[in-house]
C-alpha cells in the first residue's frame, strides 16, 4: 500500500528526538538553508508558504495571476468533476505559489513576493529559458495567448473557467 503524503507526516511526527531545526544546515558564514522542521516535525517554510499562498489566492479572487483561470487547492477530483474537465487536465490546473522574484535571486517567501498562479503558468515561466522573464513580461505574454483562446486547452475555455477579475 502507498504511504500518503498525510501518513508520512504523521510518522515524522511520532519519531523522538526531533531538534528544531533538523532537516537545516549552517553555511560557513552562519546563513541557514534547507526546510526548517519544527517540534512536531513539521516543515515551517512550506507551511507559511502556503499560507503567504493562500492569502494570494483569496486576493487573486480565486484566479491565477497570469492567466486568471480558476485553480483548486485541495481536491483535483472535486473540480475536474464540478467542471467536467478530465483530470489529467485538472491537474494542471493547482493553484501553486509562484515566486514573482526567483528565490535563486534572493526572492523571498512573503505576500509581496508570491502570486497565486495555475501549475501551466508556474511551469511554463522557468521551464524554457535559463532566465525567468520578468512577472510583467510574462502577464503580457500569457494574457495574449489567452486572448486567442490559447494557453490552456480548449476545455477550460468552453467550461468558462478564464475570465473574470
Ligand atoms: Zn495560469
């Protein structure tokens, strides 16, 4: 049986002996880098990462950043269903936090700096060039290609899910 995301937290939690910072390391002039694991075993910058996400997403009005289409947070098999998309489509529909400035380039994880944005647009902006086009420049880029109903696949056009504010 495959151990679920939940399971695994579970068990990290019941391990004794965790230390606070635990998954952490020192760099020679005393930065930290890795994931924090608090008490409980839990990681403290994915969580208030998606917390800071969260907070974007409620004042995104539910939209990604880029290409305003509706995202689902928790439940892929919900929307894919509430929508009658496919969920192979769906899935590319998660909302994910993006970092408007790369954390490579100092960007850090705050409000100002994530955007609430669909799993297509997170991917699309890193994957084809070393250099990230700007957040500006990309919303341009996406809102044309939107404009001819392209970008997403015609599904999430015909169900009505771009649009909107
Ligand atoms: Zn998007």
């Amino acid at each position: 049986m495959a151990i679920t995301p939940m399971r695994r937290l579970e068990a990290s939690r019941s391990l004794p002996g965790q230390v606070s910072l635990l998954g952490s390391r020192t760099l020679s002039d005393g930065r930290r880098v890795g994931t924090p694991i608090n008490s409980a075993g839990v990681p403290t910058v994915a969580k208030s990462l998606s917390r800071i996400r969260s907070r974007a997403l409620q004042l995104q009005g539910g939209r990604c950043f880029y290409c305003s289409v509706l995202m689902w947070t928790d439940d892929c098999g919900a929307f894919a269903k509430r929508h009658r998309l496919p969920l192979r489509l769906a899935k590319w529909l998660q909302c994910t936090a993006e970092h408007l400035q790369a954390r490579q380039e100092g960007g850090r994880d705050s409000i100002k700096n994530i955007a609430a944005a669909c799993r297509v647009c997170n991917h699309r902006r890193h994957a084809q060039r070393r250099i990230a086009p700007t957040p500006e420049e990309y919303r341009a880029l996406v809102r044309k290609r939107v404009s001819k109903k392209a970008w997403h696949p015609p599904q999430v056009f015909e169900r009505g899910l771009i649009g909107g504010g």
